[in-house]
C-alpha cells in the first residue's frame, strides 16, 4: 500500500523539486561560493552573508522596508477598518460599493505603477497639478514627496483588501451584541471598543499579516513609479535584490543577498500559520 | 419592576409590495413582579412582540406602556429593560467583573457603589468565584447567567426579556440555569417575560403563560388553566405530550358521531350543545383515553398503529374509519401493534369546541 502511495505523489513532488526545491538549492549552493559569471567557483562558507551584512546599501534596504511596512499598516489598517464600518449594510448599494472597491485589486501590479505614473507626471499629472493649487511644491524628483507616492499607491492598490476583509468581519457580529450594549447604554465608542473590536481581531490579524508579507513582496509598482529612485531613497528591499541580481557580475553575494530575504518572508509566513492556526484552536 | 401592558398591537412587515400581518392586535399586562411566558410555535409573532418590547420595533400601531408610561416610541437605552438572548451575549474583552460593572460604568454610576451592586448580584447569581475570570472559560450556562447579571446589578430595571435562552445551552446546564432563574426570580420578584416555544421551559417557569398562534393571544392564563381547561383547540394542541387529540363531530340525539366510531353522551350534555348547532370540534387528552382489550359496554373498538413505550406509561395510537386518537396507558398493559382495542373516555374530560371557541 505504502509503495503505492509514492507512485501517486512522485509527479506532484517532480514538479516541486523542479519549480521551488532545486532553485533554491542552487542559490543556497551559490551563496556559499565566490562565483562570478563564467569564473570557477571557490567554496568561502558563509563568508557571503557576513559580506552581505556589511553591505550599507542592503541594511539600509531592510530598514526602509520595515518602515514602508510599518507605515503602510499604520495607515491601512485604521482606513480600512473605517471605510468598512462606513460601508451599507444591506441594499442595492452593497454589490456595486463592493466591486468598485475590489476594481483596485483586480488591476495587474505593474499597471498600477503605469496608472501612478501617469498621476504624477509634471504635464498631465493630477498629483503636482493638485499640489499646485494649494501652494505646496511637489515632485517626485525630491526623496519625501517620491517616498509619500510610493506609499499613497500602497495604500489606495490595498486599503480595499483591509476593507472587504473588515466588512466580512463586521458581517459576521451577531446584532445581538449591538442590541446588549444598547440595553446597557453603551456609548458609540463603548459599543466599538467592547464589541465591534474583541469580534474584529482574529480578522484584523489577518489582515496585518497579509499585507506586511504581500508588502515585503512588493516589486512591480515601485520599480514602475520611482524604480528605487530618487537615488536609492525608494529602493525597497526586493528593487535592491533584483538590481544585485541582474546588474551586478557576483553571483555569489547576490545569492546570499536572496536567501537573507527570502528567510525574513519565510518567517513572517510561519508567524502567519501559527497566528491562524491558533486562532483556530482557540474557538 | 414595572407593570408591562400592551394595548391594541399590531404589527405588520413591509418588504415591497408584500405585506406579512405578524401581530394582529394584542392586548396584553405583565404584572409587576410575575414571571410570565409567551409560549408559542415558530413563526406566531412571538419575536415581534419581544422586539416591540425589547425598542428593536416600533408597532404599526398600539401602544405600550410601562407603568402608565408610554414608552412606544423610545429607544432601547431609554426603557430600561434587560435582554438576554438565544445565545450568551457577554463582552469577551472582559472579565466577568467588567461585565457586571458595564452597564454601571456607562451610567455614570460612583465606584463604590458599582462594586458593591457588582458583588451583590455576583453573590446571588453563583458567580462570585469567577470574578476575575475571563467570560470564555465559563460554562454556556454561566455565561447566560452572567449576561442576566448585566440586567440585574441595574436597580431601575423595568423587565428582563428571556428571548429563548436555553436553546444554547446543553441539558445539563439547562437544569442548572433554570433553577437559578427561578431562584433570582423567586429573590427579587423582578418582572420577568420568557420567550419560547417549549411548552416544559413556559411551564416550568411561568405563573403566568400567554400562549400565541398566528399574530393572536391564543389563550392566558396559569400553567394548570392551560393544561386543563384550553380555551382553543390550538392551547390543547400545543400543550401536553403528546398533545389533545382533536376530531370533528356532529351530534345526533343523545349521541355524537366521530369518525369511524359513535360516543354516547348524556342528556344533559346534549341539551347544551343543541343551543350551539350541530358540528362541532371534539378535544380530549390523551391521559382520557382509557383502551382495554376486552368489550365494555359502550366502549367502541379501534384498531392500535402504533405502541411507544415512554418507561413508565406508553403511547398507543388507534385507528379507526377516518380518526386516529392517542391514548396514555400504563406500561403494565399487553399492547400489540395490529391488535382490536376497546376504547372510550368519560365525558366530563372532554372540551367541545365549535368555531374554535371552548363551550363545553
């Protein structure tokens, strides 16, 4: 029985040693050389990661990406959250008000960047015509302003992500909860710190540890709008490995560079299993 | 505590054109300090009711008031009422102490007397060792007293609403939580309606049950009114297990014709149905219904469907030409699914009902 099984599972595993296993391997392999395009590669043991370590760009890469993170929760998660509590609860409004938000997630990553950049365009763009009209200086040549877009883009592609998931949530109260704490004349704030939040949380959860993994991925849009620029002060985390990667002749560092980032998303994925998980034993 | 009256509701929901009359005029009063029950199969207007009680509705029309005062159209917060539903409603986020304190808090109500109201109910309800302790790690039984001590530790509490709230609840809490409803209930005299569609819960806890059907009361009264003297062949239906057993018939002299078999009656009861025509609705319960396997006179012969033994007594259905009646027996009697019985029932157990009113 036991032999059979193997057989059913064997195309399956092909495919996976092939697609995710050996790639992996094989940078695994090349991290852990000197190896320049074409050269023989020399065995150097983790010599590569403590270069990648001292390698100020990509500290400085990590850093910038936890902040984007950081930032883009912080103004996600509370937009979101708002925009589903103001959204219908019933109606004819309901399927079009869920559409046109999911219309921003339906849209291919790298088309947002192109919407963007049409945005902020110094000719025809709506973003500098505004700013001009309320006497503030913009352009995307300067480091905050490009940095503040990068993360406004962030934040109208995703916040409806936060939104739906949120509204779900919401959807899921009993109003029995809202009819006690009427009885108990509860306050507006008391009925949203008391009920509307404790019921929230496992969603909310999710919802943080969807998008600061998605937005630890992130690539096309940036690359798209700012690529990294001006400078490296948009350079994010998955810019700056990809640059490494195709520019650049060390193939060996570069690879060390991959799998330090890969082995951050993978932690935050454990963290996102274990969190669900729980929330599962918990009911 | 308040005296709760409803006068003339109705209530009719509009969804579109399509108009569905959920209450059609109800005329109610919950005493002060009873424990009353609105008893009812799903679908008869009892939530609508509790809704329009509870400030979730306002009724198409009617009033209602709590003692004296028209409180038809205030809000929720204003009624002062007390709510526990089908499910524990408590605040997790909180200990059980928190959820006691609540409704204080948000009152506006000075520390020192929160605690001592918190404790005080805490005590009465069995929870005062829980305190501390999250809702979640609480019994469901506890957990629905707990969401009745929210309604409690409030002194200006004018009724507390039980919108069927065993139905969550596993058997063996059920025991627990209706004993201590009836000891909170027998404690504070508070005003307590109980909504449910099982009859043994209404029973059990009510002085006094309202029974409904259709958007009508039905019939009032104690829970001995009810089960002795049903008013509408619905109250007699819908009460008792198995409930009464209901058949057309149509008197001929001294004599009343049943399907499939004839009952004789005295003159006296004849004489008195006669003023009332000649059709008529016939109720009896099943505890009535005497069968034997011998002949008496003046006992008629039924075939026994089917035999439920319930340990002690059993269920017998008979069957004759167009009529089916359930007896109880005592166990102790031979009974076989197929046999001939001899059947009959005295006629001072029996209700007579024609248009759906009781006259006999």
């Amino acid at each position: 029985m036991k032999t059979r099984v193997i057989w059913f599972l064997l195309p399956a595993l092909l495919l996976m040693s092939v697609s995710a296993f050996l790639p992996v391997m094989t940078v695994l392999n090349y991290s852990l050389h000197v190896l320049f395009a074409g050269s023989i590669p020399k065995y150097i043991g983790l010599e590569n990661y403590k270069a990648a370590m001292h390698t100020e760009p990509f500290v400085k890469a990590i850093g910038r990406q936890f902040i984007y993170t950081l930032e883009i929760l912080l103004l996600e998660i509370p937009l979101g959250l708002a925009l589903a509590m103001t959204l219908p609860k019933k109606g004819i409004f309901v399927g079009l008000v869920l559409v046109l938000l999911g219309i921003p997630l339906l849209i291919p990553w790298n088309v947002v960047g192109i919407i963007w950049r049409l945005f902020i365009r110094a000719d025809i763009g709506v973003l500098p015509e505004a700013f001009k009209r309320i006497g503030v200086a913009y352009s995307v040549e300067k480091a905050h302003p490009a940095w503040w877009t990068v993360i406004a883009m962030d934040v109208w592609h995703w916040t409806p992500l936060v939104t739906l998931l949120c509204y779900a949530g919401l959807r899921a109260i009993p109003q029995e909860f809202y009819q006690a704490a009427r009885v108990d004349s509860a306050s507006k704030f008391a009925t949203f710190r008391y009920v509307t939040l404790p019921k929230l949380k496992h969603v909310m959860i999710i919802a943080v540890l969807l998008r600061s993994m998605d937005s630890f991925k992130v690539y096309s849009e940036p690359f798209i709008l700012t690529a990294g620029g001006p400078g490296t002060t948009t350079e994010l985390l998955s810019l700056f490995v990809s640059r490494q990667a195709i520019g650049a002749f060390n193939l060996g560092l570069s690879s060390a560079f991959s799998l330090i980032y890969f082995i951050i998303v993978l932690v935050m994925c454990y963290v996102l299993y274990v969190t669900m998980t729980q929330i599962g034993e918990r009911r | 505590m308040a005296t709760i009256k409803l006068v003339d509701i109705t209530h009719t929901y509009v969804k579109g054109r399509v108009e569905t009359p959920a209450l059609r005029g109800i005329n109610l009063t919950f005493e002060e300090g009873c424990p009353s029950a609105l008893l009812g199969p799903s679908g008869c207007g009892k939530t609508t009711l509790l809704n329009i009680l509870s400030g979730l509705l306002i009724p198409s029309s009617g009033r209602v008031y709590f003692d004296d005062v028209d409180v038809t159209d205030l809000p929720t917060e204003e009624r002062n009422i007390a709510q526990v539903f089908q499910f524990p409603v408590v605040y997790d986020s909180m200990n059980v102490y928190g959820n006691l304190a609540f409704p204080l808090k948000n009152r506006k109500v000075p520390h020192r007397e929160v605690d001592q109201r918190v404790r005080e109910v805490a005590c009465l309800l069995d929870l005062i060792d829980d305190l501390d302790s999250g809702p979640r790690s609480l019994p469901a039984g506890k957990r629905q007293l707990l969401a009745l001590g929210r309604g409690l530790v409030r002194e200006d509490t004018s009724v507390i609403l039980l919108d069927e709230p065993m139905t969550q609840i596993d058997v063996h809490q059920r025991w627990f939580l209706r004993r201590e409803l009836s000891k909170v209930q027998s404690r504070l005299n508070i005003t307590m309606i109980y909504v449910t569609h099982d009859q043994y819960e209404a029973l059990t806890f009510a002085e006094k049950v309202v029974v409904m059907n259709d958007g009508l009361v039905v019939q009032e009264g104690t829970p001995e009114e009810l089960y002795r003297n049903p008013q509408h062949p619905f109250v007699g239906y819908f009460i008792g297990t198995p409930g009464m057993n209901l058949m057309e018939c149509r008197l001929e002299g001294n004599r009343l014709e049943l399907p499939g078999f004839t009952k004789s009656i005295s003159k006296a009861l004849a004489e008195k149905l006669k003023k009332h025509g000649a059709q008529f609705k016939l109720g009896v319960r099943p505890e009535y219904v005497h069968c034997d396997t011998r002949k008496h006179e003046g006992w008629f012969p039924l075939t026994v469907t089917i035999v439920e033994d319930r340990g002690e007594f059993q269920i017998i259905t008979l069957q004759g030409d167009g009529s089916s009646l359930k007896s109880q027996m005592p166990s102790t009697l031979q009974v076989t699914e197929g046999q001939q019985m001899w059947v009959n029932f005295l006629e001072e157990k029996v209700k007579v009902y024609k248009n759906d009113q009781a006259i006999v």
